[in-house]
C-alpha cells in the first residue's frame, strides 16, 4: 500500500466518524511541514498528559479542531490517552500517533511510546502506522535520526526489523553510542536469568558487549553507556571489567553536574559492586553497597519502574534481612513519597508494605517484578 493510499484511508476514516467533509478532514491530518521537529519539545508535554483532566483532554481536542497543526495539543493528549481503555480513547490515540509519525517521523515523540503502543481495537491502525514507517524508511534510507526513531517503534512488533535498523544507525554513524546502547538492549536477558551464570545468559551478554564496544568515558554517551556495559561485563563474568567500569560510572556521577541520570548512575554503580562482593563472599561488603544503591536520589526511571532488588535477593539467599528492609525503607524515598499520590505510587507503597511484612513474618518475598537490570 502506498503512503497516498494509506493516508485516504486516514481521511475516510475520520470522514466517516466525525461527518466532516473531505477538505476539513484531510486538513485535520495533513500537517504542515515546517517547523515540524520542534515536535522534539513535546516529548515532555505528552509525557504530562498524564495528569490531565477530561475537561482538559476536551479543550486541547478543541484546540487540534480549530488548528490541526497544534502539535503541542496533540502530545498533550497523547499522555492523556496512554493507558485508557475506552473505544473513543483508543481511537483518539491512534489518529494522533498516526498524524505524529506521518508529521515528524524524525522527532523523538515519533518513535516514543506515546505514538508506539495502540490499543488492541486500532490493530489496522497500527498496521497502517508500520506501513508509514517503512514508507520513511525507504524514501530516506541513510537518514539516521529517522532510523533511530523508526527501530524504536518497531522495537515490541518487529525485533529482527528493530535490529536491522539500530545496525543501519551504526554503520552510518559509528560513534552513535545511543545507537549501540539500543541495538544492545533487543538482546538483554530480562530478569534473574540476567545473573544466573547459564550459557545462553553468558553468551547474551558477550554478545551485547561486542555490539556495546570498548569506549572512552570521555566519549559522547559514555555517560549512558557505561550502565548497560557494567551489567554485561557482570553477566558475561568479566569481573575485572565490570568492576572497573561501575568505578567509572560512580567517578562520573559525582564529577558531573547532576541531570536525569544521576540517580541511576549512582543506583546501578553500587548494585554491580555489591554483586561482585557477593561473589567473593563478602557480605558486609555486600551490604554496604546495598545501602549505598538505596541512598540513590532517583530518576525518572527509578521514580517510575522502581529499584532493582537482584542484590537484595542475593542477600536475602543469605539470610541478611535487616540489610533487605533497610533498602525497601530507603527505597520509599523515591519510588513511593508520601508526597506523591497518584495511583502509581500507592501501589509501589502497597507492594513495599508487603515484602516488608513477609520479611518480618519470616517469609521469602517474591522480587521477580524487580530483578530487572
């Protein structure tokens, strides 16, 4: 299907749910051109559309009516709809996505969740969202930046696609350690199988450092590259490596100026070590890195998906449940403050009650969740 067929489609559609005509729909979804990366901006404002009203969803909808062009509405209600379920929600997201990735497939909205997860009501729109993607692909085959937003879209649908893409970044750019860092991500074993010392896991995660490199942390991104190169090095048994590198990340994280990823530098850095102590038996060790991962101020990251608790499982294995329940009470301070009290944090608040009730029954809780690198 061509990109003009596909995009009448669009206009149909609308046609058919609003009664508008075919001039007044086709100018709701066809964006004028200029000025469209300044999309790149709105990545924060839909990420704010969370905390919307109905009454506001409504009058930023008014606002996309009488200018269809308002790409700051649009990633507004983008947020807004992330995570509804009703039919008219779902359809709302996906005429917006749609437009975003037909806009500005180069902005970083394009290829953000906002405009990747469709409800399971839109699946032809989705389909017709990858068909707008491998349009872009093929008009502009060497346009990094566009090749990066389109292997993170395709990046839940189309793994191999996904891969291919990020490969395609790297060839074109080879000091592209953002490229690097997501093309190493596709391969990462989730979860405990991460630590579990298993061919398959140690075979992964060589095969993650090979795509990550040997980089200066000097060098552009190496302030994000180090994380997911520490946790391989670890996985793969390169001891000296990984502690080397999570030295790095720690001597980092208190020479920079403190941004978004402070707080994970600092988190992460410490778990790795304690694993390490771990492995040579040193458990005081061990807990003293605990601690120090817990005294993280957070992250947007940390905030929202939490901590890692692989390290606290480690100790648990050993009986050490004081040093457990320290971290789940250091763990409040930015995964679920009283000050916060939308829906999120009360369940990260629930789940920590939990663990630190069966902790203090004497059970094992289940960390599973939270083994995550």
């Amino acid at each position: 299907m061509t990109k003009d067929h596909d995009f009448k489609r669009l206009v149909r559609d609308r046609m058919a749910r609003s009664g508008e005509s075919y001039a007044t729909a086709r100018a709701h979804l066809r964006p004028a051109r200029a000025d469209l990366d300044r999309l790149d901006e709105h990545l924060q404002l839909a990420l704010e559309g969370g905390r919307l009203n109905e009454q506001d969803a409504a009058a930023l909808e008014a606002r996309v009516g009488r200018d269809p062009d308002d790409g700051e509405a649009r990633a507004r209600l983008l947020g807004f709809y992330l995570g509804r379920a009703g039919a008219e929600d779902a359809a709302r997201q996906a005429e917006h996505a749609l437009w975003v990735i037909s806009a500005a497939p180069r902005s970083r909205l394009a290829g953000s969740p906002f405009c990747q997860s469709f409800y399971p009501s839109q699946a032809e729109q989705q389909e017709r969202a990858a068909a707008l993607w491998l349009d872009h692909i093929d008009r502009s085959p060497d346009d990094s930046r566009l090749l990066e937003q389109a292997a993170q879209w395709f990046a839940l649908s189309d793994r191999e696609l996904s891969d291919a893409l990020w490969q395609r970044v790297i060839d074109l750019e080879e000091a592209n350690l953002n490229a690097r860092i997501m093309r190493a991500a596709i391969y990462r074993v989730r979860g405990a199988d991460w630590l579990d010392g298993s061919p398959h896991a140690r075979a992964t995660a060589m095969r993650v450092l090979e795509i990550l490199g040997d980089q200066p942390t000097t060098a552009d991104g190496a302030w994000l590259w180090l994380r997911p190169a520490a946790w391989a090095a670890l996985a793969a048994g390169d001891h000296d490596k990984a502690r080397r590198l999570a030295r790095e990340l720690l001597d980092l994280a208190e020479q920079r100026e403190p941004d978004w990823n402070t707080g994970n530098a600092i988190h992460h850095g410490h778990l790795i070590l304690g694993h390490l102590e771990l492995l040579r038996d040193d458990i005081d060790g061990a807990e003293r890195e605990l601690a120090a991962a817990g005294a993280t101020p957070g992250s947007p990251q940390l905030n929202s998906f939490g901590p890692n608790f692989s390290l606290a499982k480690g100790l648990l294995d050993r009986d050490r449940r004081d040093a457990v329940l320290a971290f789940i009470d250091a763990c409040r301070q930015f995964w679920a403050p009283p000050e916060r009290e939308n829906r999120g944090a009360v369940s990260h608040c629930e789940k920590l009650d939990h663990w630190e009730d069966e902790l203090r029954s004497g059970k094992t809780p289940n960390f599973q969740t939270q083994l995550y690198e």
